[in-house]
C-alpha cells in the first residue's frame, strides 16, 4: 500500500504522456519540439516516472532511445488509458448533445454497401452534426487498426479457425454465404435450378483467388469435385465487375447479404445454384474492456436492426 501510495502521489499523466512521445519521436530533442517544452523538461519527467516505479524505462544511446520491457509495459497500458479518457470526453459530449460526435469504424467495401452505408445515411439525416470516419480493408489491417485503438469497432467476417487476438472480442451478428451471381440481362436468370458444373466454362469476373472471396469460391468448386473456374477477369474492382455485369455475360460470387439488404442489388441477382462450404458469420469486433461511446452504441443498435432479417 505505501509501494501504490507514493507512485499515485508522484506519478502524473503528463509524464506518461511525454514517455510515449520520446518513444515514438525516437529522441527526447524531438519530442521536446513536438510537446513545445524544453529537453531539460522531458528528461525531468523521464527520470520522475524512473524513479517513482524504480525501474529504467529508457535505453539511451548516441542513436537515441529505446523502450526497454519496462517501457514497453507502461506505454501499452498508457495507450489504454488516454484512449479511455478520450471515450470519456466524448460520453461527455454526447450527454451534453446527443445529436453531435464522431464514431470511427472499420469493415469490408461489400459490408459498407449494404448495411454501413444505409446506417450512416439514416443516423446522419437525424443525427447532421454527427461524423462517422470508415475505413475499408481487408481483415488483418483492420484488425490491426482495432488493435492501435484507431478505430473503435469493426464489422467483418469471423473466419473459422482464424485466433482471435487475446485484446479482442467478437459477437456474431448473423451467419452468412457466398451466392452465384448474374446482371438481369444474364440468360441464366431465367432457369429455376442450376447445377454449378452447368457454370464451369462462363464468363466470371471474380475476386482474385488470394483475397477470402476468391479463395471461399475455389474451395467450393473443389468440394463438388470441379476444378475452379479460370476467371475471364479477376478483379478486386467493383466498378470494374458491375460494368461487366450490366453487359449480361459475367458471372460472379457475392456474399448473400449483399442482394438483400437493405434494398436489392441493383445490378446483380443471385442464380439457383448451391456453393458449398462458403458459409462465415459476419460479427461485430470490439477491444476487450474498452468502454464504448454512447454514439458506437446506438450505431450498433441501428447495425443489428437493419440485419435482425437474417439473424
């Protein structure tokens, strides 16, 4: 208790907050410019914190500084910190104005169409003094950028098999496939039921097999015992692919919620074929003891409403 005592008597948030800035600036020169003070003063806030935990934080060198293991535990936790009390001052906010704020998201382009999109656009005609940043990318970035609390959520597929990082949690928002898909002018429209070896030698302009639709649609054809399909295209193109599409000839593979929420595609529809194994849920990702904003929480009600049709 005198140990916790003395380090909450003598151990300061700004302190912290310039450790992490020597770190990050690689020298306490550079940092002192960046913070507008003197070196004398970075230093003294260094050798405090040292102190204070009896512990070095900093390796020096005529390179500049290092964390040491230390160091690197303390600007971990400090990042948590700062960024629970930035989630503070907007809780603040939004209670003092419910309709202003800003929330940070992270998911898929096929996502943002269907149900980011439509959100974002209702929540901003009733909520205009609201800022909402997406950002679009493949799993790892994103999971990266939840990870730096760079964002505040993300809404992706859950891969199977795939570990969870030990900082994150994940709720399933609903289950979800891959569909065979055509433009309306497409003469496969008009069958009632189709077999997938019927499509082998079509036309497809398809994700490239590297990316997780392109790969979840090889493994389908493979499970039927067909060889893929060689795509005539292979794009990670929207506008590419839906220009292809409206000619009439190209097939694809889309994920299911895309035709359906919250409007029909308006250049795709699915055919009457099964693609097997290319069921994933789509789930919500959040940081594990991160509180959050109150604007987040009523994006995520709004989310789950929109998809309650296929929960």
């Amino acid at each position: 208790m005198q140990w916790a005592d003395r380090i909450d008597r003598r151990f300061k948030l700004r302190d912290l907050r310039i450790l992490m800035m020597v770190v990050e600036c690689g020298t306490m020169g550079r940092a002192a410019d960046r913070l507008s003070v003197s070196q004398p003063v970075v230093s003294k806030a260094i050798a405090d914190m040292e102190h204070a935990l009896g512990v070095r934080l900093l390796d020096r060198s005529r390179h500049g500084v290092e964390p040491t293991q230390y160091g690197r535990a303390l600007i971990k936790r400090g990042v948590a910190i700062f960024d629970e009390m930035r989630q503070g001052i907007k809780e603040i906010e939004y209670l003092a104005d419910p309709t202003a704020g800003e929330l940070r998201v992270g998911t898929t382009e096929s996502i943002i169409a269907a149900i980011v999109s439509p959100v974002v656009d209702r929540m901003s005609r009733q909520y205009p003094r609201m800022a909402f940043h997406v950002t679009s990318g493949d799993q790892a970035t994103l999971h990266r950028e939840l990870s730096e609390r760079n964002i505040e959520l993300v809404i992706a597929r859950l891969l199977a098999g795939a570990p969870l990082a030990e900082n994150m949690d994940a709720k399933i928002l609903f289950d979800d496939r891959l569909v065979v898909a055509a433009g309306p002018k497409n003469p496969w429209n008009r069958r009632r039921k189709i077999e997938l070896a019927e499509l082998v030698n079509e036309p497809w302009a398809l994700m490239p097999q590297e990316s997780l639709s392109g790969s979840l649609t090889a493994e389908a054809f493979r499970a039927t015992g067909l060889a893929p399909p060689r795509p005539t295209v292979s794009s990670s193109s929207v506008n590419l692919r839906n220009e292809l599409f409206a000619t009439g000839r190209f097939l694809t593979t889309v994920p299911r919620f895309s035709l359906m929420l919250p409007r029909k595609h308006p250049t795709l529809k699915a055919l009457p074929v099964e693609l097997p194994n290319t069921r994933l849920p789509i789930a919500i990702f959040t940081v594990k003891n991160r509180s959050l904003s109150a604007i987040a929480q009523l994006f995520l009600d709004r989310i789950r409403a929109i998809t309650k049709p296929l929960a």
